[in-house]
C-alpha cells in the first residue's frame, strides 16, 4: 500500500489542495502564490526524497499568513494520514544540517502528541517579500496537525534565508527518518501499543 494522502482545504481564507507520498523520489510540484514557501516546500520534497502537489489560493492582498499557516496544516494533515497507524516505523528522526554560516537542527517525535519547539532568530526579519516570523507558525501548523513533537534548534546563523532553508531541510531529513519503515518493528515502537 503506498503510503501516501491528498488533503482538500477551503476556507473563506484560502483554497488548498495538498497531496504528500512519503516513499517518493522527491519530486514536487508546488504553487502557492508565496515564492519563498514553494522554495522551501520544493527543498522539502527533494531532500526528505517525498513528493509532494501543492496548489493554494489565499488572501494575499491582505497578508501571506493565512496561505503559510494553513498549507502548513494541510502538510501536517497529510503527514498523519500517510503515516496511519504507524506500525512498523522508526518513530524518531533528527538531522543538522549546514546551509553556508547557518546550522539548524530538527529532532522529532511522532509520538501522537503535538509539540514545538522553535529557537531561530527569526523576528523581525524578511527575506525578500515573505515575512520569517511566520515560520514558527508554520511549522507549529504542522506539528499540530501531523501529531509530532518537533524541536528546531539554530546553533550558527546570521542570515535569514540560509537559516530557514536549513530548517526546512533538516526537518525534511528528520521525518524522512521517522516515517521510515524498519522489518525489525513489531507493531508501534510504543510500550502502550499505540501512538
């Protein structure tokens, strides 16, 4: 069985169709009228070797955080019902990954419980015409809606750009290593039999 989701949205805010396949070859087609997002969704796709469709419309003659937050819950969404039961998988992943002077870390959990933890120096910052505060909230959509616990930690860093394409990647290679399925799995790896 493939292991893999499409999730329809639409809100007065935003339109979304979002179809994830966790075993794919990293191919991505993304258009979300948010050019940095597509930039990072497609790194996503490509280094957590997932394919992945996006097409969103939102509000964006008000501001871009209704299209960011809630592609970001479609993604999580999707994360979910790939995963199902998620018998067999490995349950943990992390990855550190370098993007120039920028070092970011992303360990999660699909422990069934939501969690975020975000230490990037983001605030205030913009990167082109996307505002970078609205990472946290994207990945808090995420983390919320695929049910995991995910810390993101920023050890060196000075620009913006280098220090969320690193995120996005790590966290790409994190839940590469989490989904993926181990034959020495019995069931959930969870003492309480479910997650």
């Amino acid at each position: 069985m493939p292991r893999a989701a499409t999730i329809d949205r639409a809100t007065a805010e935003t339109e979304i169709h979002l179809t994830l396949r966790l075993d794919g070859s990293g191919q991505a087609k993304v258009a979300t009228g948010v050019g940095f997002l597509d930039h990072m969704l497609t790194l996503f796709a490509r280094h957590g070797l997932f394919d992945l469709e996006v097409a969103a419309k939102g509000d964006l003659e008000v501001d871009q955080h209704h299209t960011v937050e809630d592609v970001g819950i479609c993604l999580g969404q999707a994360i979910a019902a790939a995963a199902g039961d998620k018998r067999g998988i490995a349950r943990y992943g992390s990855a550190t990954i370098p993007m120039d002077e920028a070092l970011v870390l992303a360990s999660l959990d699909l422990s069934g419980r939501p969690f975020l933890a975000c230490d990037l120096d983001l605030n205030g910052r913009t990167i082109g015409q996307f505002d970078a505060e609205l990472v946290p909230e994207f990945f808090r959509a995420v983390a919320t809606n695929a049910q995991l616990a995910l810390h993101l930690r920023q050890f060196a860093g000075e620009n913006g750009h280098h220090l969320v394409e690193a995120a996005f990647k790590a966290f790409a290679r994190a839940l590469d290593a989490a989904t993926r399925l181990d034959e020495r799995v019995q069931g959930v790896p969870s003492t309480k039999g479910v997650l």
